[in-house]
C-alpha cells in the first residue's frame, strides 16, 4: 500500500528524564489536512534474551522494579549503549545480569514497545548452550536473582501472571514460533 | 518468596505530556541501603482486542503512529477512560475503531507494557463472532482502515514484521494458548 506519511510541522524537546526524552511533534494528515501536535518519547533501543542452558533450564532475573513496584521476573535485558549493535548489548546485558556467557547467539525478533508514542525498538536475542562462567556486574542498585527454570515452570509462570511483561511474552512468543512449538 | 519492597523515601512531579506523566520516585533499597532517584511513567490502563469474525477472520487497524513515524498494522486498543472498567474500555474501542461489535467477550490475559518504569497495565481481550453493526467513531486525527485478515495472512504479517507492536504480539500468544494452537 503506497501512502503518504504524515508532515512533521514541528518539533521541540519537552524534557529529559534520565532513561528517556520527550519532544512534542506537531503534524498534519496527508489525508485530511488534520493538524496537532503528538508526545513522543525518544530512547534507546532495547534488547532482551532469552536464554537457554544445555540442559534446557531458562535464565531469569527476578528483582524490584520501579514502574510497577514489584519484584518481577523477567529475562534478562536493557539498553543499548551508544555505537554498540544490538547483539553486542544482548551479550553485554546476559553477562552483567546473570553471568551466563555463551557464542550460540540469534535473532529471534524485533519489536516496537508501543509505536502509538514511542520511536525504539527491542530486538529480541536466543542465547543457547549458555554457561554461568561470565563475570556478573550489576549496575548499582540492581539487586538480581538468577533463576534457572525448565520449560514447564516458565509456562506455569506466564499462565500465572508471575511473568507479564509485555517485552518478555513477545520474546517467548518468538521463542514458540522458532522453536516449532507453535 | 517473601520480600521486603524497596521504600520510596520521596515522590515528585515531573511533568505532564497529554497521554502520560512522569514522575521522580526516591527509593532506598531494603537490601543494600541503597538509595537514588528513579523515573516513572505515569498512564492509564492500556486495553486491546483480538476480534475474530464467524469466518475466522481477525479485525485488525492500519494507521499512522506518531510514535515510530510509520504506518502500523495492530489490533485495535486504546486507553482505560476514568471510571471505565477495562472491558467496557475494550468494548468502546473495538466500536469506535472499527465498528465491529459483539456480546461474546473474554478477558485473554494482562500484561506490564513495561514494568521497569512504567506503572500501568494493559489487559487483553478476545471479541469472537464479531460483525460489522456498530458506529466507528474515530478520534480526530484517527485515519483508519479496517482490515480483516485471515490467520495465515496474521502469521504472515508477524513473520516478515508488518505486525510488530509488542503489545499485539504478546495478545497474540495469549490468543495462540488460548486456542490451543500453542
């Protein structure tokens, strides 16, 4: 489908806040003429992984997380740093939070968080055959427990509500789909 | 596991942008004592809908997203509006979006758009047998085309990333378990 893309009229910077920016962007439908202007939050790109042992165990990271004020469990993840790739991030990220280290690496997908207001993207990594021989170094204030969990309690863990981040459902969904599982 | 929660020490407003605010929260961690300033996104609970017509075919929206600049196929959704239960908001947007309607409603699952430091919800929901009998009323600047895709063009669609919104993903892992394709 060809189609015009809506006309940037305007855009200013509304704020930073440490992990992202706000600018505002006034534009106009190519469509209708309709103008106004729409907040967009600008940050990096993110990467999470999904990472599985020899034996089939998955690694996840359990700690307090300041959005929702709870203690999560999750896949390993974050941001990528500036002039490094996406892969180079997704290792950088299983070593500094778990301490799993591993050469086995692919793309499993790539998704946008919310594309209604937010410009990144996260780009989710299979990790295979890893093995806890990194060398673990949290950011300050990142109290992580590692879990290494089969395949049967991460499944009751989503069907439970006990993993529900959005990012980390769209990893496993990608994971089912890779894997034949669905 | 019982564990004690970080301790928010300090709270503080840190702007208003329309669709969310932002917040500084000072909390000190109940392990470590350590103590810094976190940012908090601030919204409303987010619902969508995986609406499945008699034929099998899914309802989905083509529109242009401020927040990635691009054209986007998603399922329709939007916010939870003050005193509105999510299902009602489900109900409402599906409507207005689409004009599909239904009474077949279930709730598939909720997720954290983003837990690390977003604080909201958003809760999924499965419309079956829906027909074209409402009255879409799209919010101004809303230009939408409604597609009615059948499952393998929808797996089509996220295999080459035509659908990437993590959000829709993760509703269509909750459709795939709860259809048993998964």
């Amino acid at each position: 489908m060809e189609e015009r893309k809506w006309r940037r009229i305007e855009s200013r910077p509304a704020g930073h806040f440490g992990i992202f920016s706000v600018r505002y962007d006034r534009s106009r439908s190519p469509v209708s003429g309709y103008e106004r202007e729409y907040t967009v939050l600008e940050a990096v790109d993110w990467v999470n992984v999904v990472a599985v042992t020899p034996e089939g165990r998955f690694v996840l990271v359990r700690q307090y997380r300041h959005g929702t004020g709870e203690y999560t469990v999750e896949i390993a993840g974050g941001g990528v740093d500036r002039g490094e790739s996406p892969e180079a991030a997704a290792r950088r990220e299983l070593e500094e939070e778990t301490g799993y280290v591993t050469e086995d690496w692919d793309l499993l997908g790539v998704v946008e968080p919310n594309p209604a207001f937010q410009a990144n993207l996260c780009h989710t990594y299979l990790a295979r055959n890893v093995r806890p021989d990194g060398k673990p170094a949290p950011d300050p204030g990142e109290e992580i427990d590692v879990l290494a969990w089969d395949a049967t309690e991460v499944q009751e863990a989503v069907r439970r509500g006990v993993i529900r981040h959005a990012l980390v459902i769209a990893a496993f969904f990608w994971y089912d789909k890779w894997s034949g599982r669905a």
